[in-house]
C-alpha cells in the first residue's frame, strides 16, 4: 500500500488559507465586543432617615376697651288693618330716625335691618282663630362711635318713639380690630414656640427650623350685650368692659 504525502506547495496554501479565514472571523467578531456598553458598578448612596417633628397648638389673647357700640333699635305698631298699621310703624320710624340724627348719628351708621308686616289672630270661646288686626315693625342698627353717648342715645330714642319703641339690645366692639388680632397672632406664636422649645428639651433634643405654620380663625368672645328695655325708661346706665381677640395657630418645627 502507497501513502501518498501532500506537496509542500499545497501544505503551504492550506495553512495560508485557514490563516485568512481566522482574521476574518476575529474581525467579525470585534466590532460586536466594541458596541456592548461597558458596566460600571454604581454605589447605593446610604438615605438619610426623616427628621423628627413636634407639632403644638399656640393661643393668643389681646384685649383692648370698646370703642363702638352697635344699637339694635327699632319700632312696632299694632292696627286694625294692614295700611293702618304699616303707616303707624312708618310714622315711628320717622321719629326715630329723626332722633338719631339730632343725637349725631350720621346715615351711614344707620342700617335697617328687618321690616315686617303679619296678620294679629285671636282665639274666640269655640277655639277658632279669627285675623283681628295687624302688626307692623322695623329694625334698625345703629352704631354709636362716641360710646359715651350711648346711654344718652338710648334715652332719646325711648322718648321720641315712646310705647311703640323698641331697644332689643347693645353690642360694643372696635372699629378696627386689625392692631388687636396682630398683637393676639403674636402672643399665639409665642405661646407655640416656648411649647416646641420645651418639648425638645424634654426630649433631649434642640429646636431646629419652623417647618409649617397655620392659623385657625380668630374670635372675639364676650362682646357686651344688653337685653331689651322698657320704653319708659328714662335713662340706662351702660358697662363697655373689655374686647378680647384669640387668634390660635399650629406649628411644626424640627427636633435637631
């Protein structure tokens, strides 16, 4: 048996052959290595946990003495029929009105506030009820801003409209509450800042920075108020007292 070895010219083209067929295959191979995006390790950043918080409630109080005082006046008549009673009513108003403004009172501090007209029954032996006449009457505010006339107002309105007039009370308030509710709003914020300064101390912290701040609707309690007076009574002796405002706020500050 003959073995018949390859020439040294075709050993030669084959090792050629295969060398260029394995750059091919490295040059394929490359651009694909090239695009794929390198990975980077990112560091998990460490979160901080959330400060602590105190939350109080502040209440502030201011008063001042009035100086306004709000008359609710008015006059009533009691007629056969409805025009005779609504002309009564209107001839009260009249003096009443006229009074006022001798007293000083200018037309803007006078406001009518109720005008009204209703049938008067009454109740025969058989329990029916039959329309036996009307009544008719009118309600004023006035605002007396001398409130040491007030008194002296009130009298003159009594005897200008005599049994038909009405006094159905007294209010004294400011004119302006606007200085009294600062000065409340501020002992109110006070009031919450030494609560949250405490609290952090208590709690072995310091008081860092006021994060929110909210203020709830401030009133004026106490406002003096007078009941309903006899017509014949010749003059009435007043007390104004104080005017308070309470303003309340709530605050959040930081525990450092």
């Amino acid at each position: 048996m003959t073995i018949r070895r390859p020439s040294a010219a075709r050993t030669a083209r084959l090792l050629a052959a295969t060398a260029v067929l394995g750059g091919l295959l490295v040059g394929t191979a490359a651009p694909a290595l090239a695009a794929a995006p390198a990975r980077t390790a990112v560091p998990v950043a460490a979160q901080e946990p959330a400060p602590a918080t105190v939350t109080v409630t502040g209440q502030g109080r201011a008063s001042s003495a009035p100086d306004l005082a709000i008359l609710s006046v008015g006059v009533e008549a009691t007629r056969k029929t409805a025009k005779e009673a609504m002309a009564a009513q209107g001839t009260g108003a009249e003096a009443l009105l006229d009074v006022l403004h001798r007293q000083g009172i200018p037309d803007r501090d006078i406001r009518t506030d109720s005008l009204s007209l209703s049938p008067v029954y009454t109740q025969n032996a058989a329990g029916e009820s039959k329309v036996t006449g009307y009544q008719a009457g009118q309600s004023f505010s006035v605002k007396v801003r001398d409130i040491d006339k007030t008194g002296q107002v009130v009298g003159a309105v009594n005897d200008a409209t005599g049994d038909s007039g009405r006094i159905n009370g007294v209010v004294f308030d400011v004119a302006d509450p606007s200085a009294l509710r600062v000065r409340a709003r501020e002992a109110a914020y006070q009031d919450a800042y030494d609560k949250a300064a405490q609290h952090a101390r208590l709690s072995g912290h310091r008081l860092g920075r006021l994060v929110s701040l909210s203020e709830g609707e401030s009133v004026r309690p106490g406002a003096g108020a007078m009941p309903g007076i006899a017509a014949d009574e010749p003059s009435v002796p007043l007390a104004p007292g104080e005017i308070e405002e309470q303003v309340t706020v709530s605050a959040v500050f930081e525990l450092v």
